[in-house]
C-alpha cells in the first residue's frame, strides 16, 4: 500500500471514530438513565405514621352446618318395605319416612329437608348405619379448624366478621359460642346472625374473630417493618429506626416503642 492510500485509510477510522464512541456509550447511557430513575422512584412507595384504632383478628375459612340433623338408624337388622321420601323432599314433623319389617313406619322429628337416602327399598339395613338424614336448613351455624396458635386467643363471646365468596364483599357478624379440641386440631364454633336463607350447609366462608381491640394509638404500616426494623425517609434521605410493635391487622401494626412520630413518612418495602 503505498503512503496515498495509507492517508485514505487513516482519514477514514478518524471520521469513523465518532460513531464507534457513540455506540459505545449509549449502552453506558441507557444504565445511567435505568439507574437514576430507579433511585428517584425508589423513595415513591411510601405511608405515613398514624393515630387510629386497630383490631387484631385470626382468620379463618369456616364451613357452615346445620345445629339439628336427624339420622334415621335401625339396631338390629331389618329389611326395608317401603321409602316414602327422596333426597330434596321437604318434610314436616311426623312425616314418614321408612317403613320396616321388623318394627313398622319410621317418621321424621323435626321439620327440615331429606339430604341423603343411603338405601333402597327390599334392602336390608346394616345397624347403626343412617338410613334416612334429615336437616333443618334453618338451623345453621359455623365450624373453623385452627392450629393452636390461633385457637388460644380465642374466646367465648368474641365477635367475627363472616363473609361467603357468593355473595360478594357483602359482610356478616357473628359470634363465638365455644372452642374446644378434635383430632389433633382446635373447632372454634361460630353462631352467625342474619345470614340469608340461601346460604346452605356444606358452605364455606372467610371469617375474621377479633381478639383484641385499642383505641387512639400509633399506627405503623406493616409493609414497612422488616425485623423490627422501619426506613424512614427525612429529606431525601432513609434513616433505618427500630420498633417494638403489639396488635397487628392486615395493614397496621400497634407501634409499643421507637424512635419516630406520628407523620413520619415509612418507607414501603413491598409484599412482606
């Protein structure tokens, strides 16, 4: 290559040199505008300290039951002459139900409906088996299994929050008749008030009891403690204080002692 060319080729990687940088740098550039608005919008998701109330509930999926149900049994074997109701059936006081060789006609004790007829007619019976079952759809309440952390802040007379998927956001009270153990777990047994006729046995609900209440105290958002711990943004800049909390909701935390004050912005540190 003679010394003309060489000049040509020189001329033409300085000219392209600019170029080279650019594309060099705007990668750089593109990491420094990601940064700087990660670090201005890091300090966006935040809550105040407040003054307020706070419930502290345990939660729970309960399922509703009737409180009067009859199982038709036999105690010797017998055979089955004749059945007079079907599953569905609405049936009063009196009504028969199954008729048998051994001891004759066998009828309901309360009003309700027939939920399950287990045999059918010229069979025989197998004693204590139900036979015929009958409920009253009336006559409901709600039973929760608990584990035993929850179950012992229970008490008789606590009031609950019920709620049935099926019926939307719509609210119901209720209140706590008794706790006591079964099969390893803990019942908690809920007397519901003025929930619709719809609502049928077999049926869950989300139920909320409330164990503790305090008024006028202050309130930190949950979503900003982290063990024990809060950022707390002043000027600009997050200062990391720590707390001792009591009562907890879904959203608060009863702040017992700490370094901070109503109005104090928490930095929020997303789902906990």
């Amino acid at each position: 290559m003679d010394f003309p060319e060489k000049l040509t080729k020189w001329n033409e990687l300085v000219r392209a040199k600019p170029r080279f940088l650019v594309f060099a740098l705007v990668p750089i550039l593109l990491i420094l505008i990601v940064l700087f608005w990660r670090t201005r919008n890091s300090h966006k998701d935040v809550s105040e300290i407040i003054q307020g109330s706070i419930i502290e509930s345990v939660y729970g999926l309960a399922t509703v039951t009737s409180s009067d149900v009859y199982h038709l049994r036999v105690a010797v074997p017998s055979s089955i002459r004749k059945i007079f109701v079907e599953e569905g059936d609405q049936v009063k006081e009196g009504t028969p139900l199954v008729e048998f060789d051994s001891f004759g006609t066998m009828r309901s004790p309360l009003d309700g409906v027939v939920t399950k007829v287990a045999y059918e007619t010229k069979e025989t019976v197998v004693p204590q088996t139900p036979v015929v079952t009958v409920m009253d759809l009336r006559k409901r309440y709600l039973i929760v299994s608990l584990e035993e952390k929850g179950a012992v802040k229970i008490q008789k007379g606590q009031k609950v929050r019920i709620r049935f998927e099926a019926l939307g956001e719509q609210n119901f009270n209720g209140e706590v008749r008794s706790v006591y153990p079964a099969d390893g777990q803990f019942q908690v047994h809920i007397t519901p008030e003025n929930i619709p006729p719809q609502i049928l046995p077999g049926m869950t609900a989300d139920v909320a009891i409330q164990t503790s209440a305090k008024e006028n105290v202050i309130l930190v958002p949950i979503k900003g403690i982290s063990s024990g711990k809060i950022n707390i943004l002043e000027n600009g800049k997050v200062n990391t204080k720590e707390i001792r909390t009591g009562l907890v909701n879904s959203e608060y935390a009863e702040l017992i002692s700490g370094e901070v004050k109503l109005g104090d912005k928490v930095l929020l540190l997303g789902d906990n």
